[in-house]
C-alpha cells in the first residue's frame, strides 16, 4: 500500500483497524496478541479512548507496524 493509498483510508477508517484487518485479525485476536482486553481494542478503534503509550506500543508490536502507523493523529499532537 502506497502513501497516497494509506491517505485516503485515513480519512474514513482509523488505521488501528485497517491494519487488524489487513491481518484477518478479530478485535480478539488482535488483543490476545497485544496482551490488552478485547473491550480496550473496540474502544480504541471507535475513538472513544486514546491508547496509553504502553498500550499503543503493545498494539503497534502485535501488528509489527510503527506506533506512527497505527496513532499518527497522536504523534502530531505529541500525545500518547
């Protein structure tokens, strides 16, 4: 997936679960991998929390992919 390709789903999905799902992972699996509740990744996904750094760092190791990649909204804000 290229730069402009990653953009675009950024703008209507957050890249949390794109990367899940570009997995084939459930929100289960995904926090089985990253040692979180499942509740945690639902929340995360939706917006309705942000991620502690530990949390963020947890779920960005499971999916082998950048915190970066997975919060870029936080890494502007310097949050996270």
């Amino acid at each position: 997936m290229d730069s402009t390709q990653r953009n675009r789903l950024y703008d209507s999905v957050r890249p949390l679960r794109l990367y899940r799902v570009a997995r084939g992972w459930r929100q289960v699996d995904l926090a089985e991998a990253a040692g979180i509740r499942a509740e945690s990744v639902c929340r995360i996904e939706t917006g309705r929390v942000q991620p502690h750094a530990a949390t963020a760092a947890a779920l960005a190791r499971a999916l082998q992919v950048p915190v970066a990649e997975l919060f870029p909204e936080s890494v502007r804000n310097g949050s996270g």
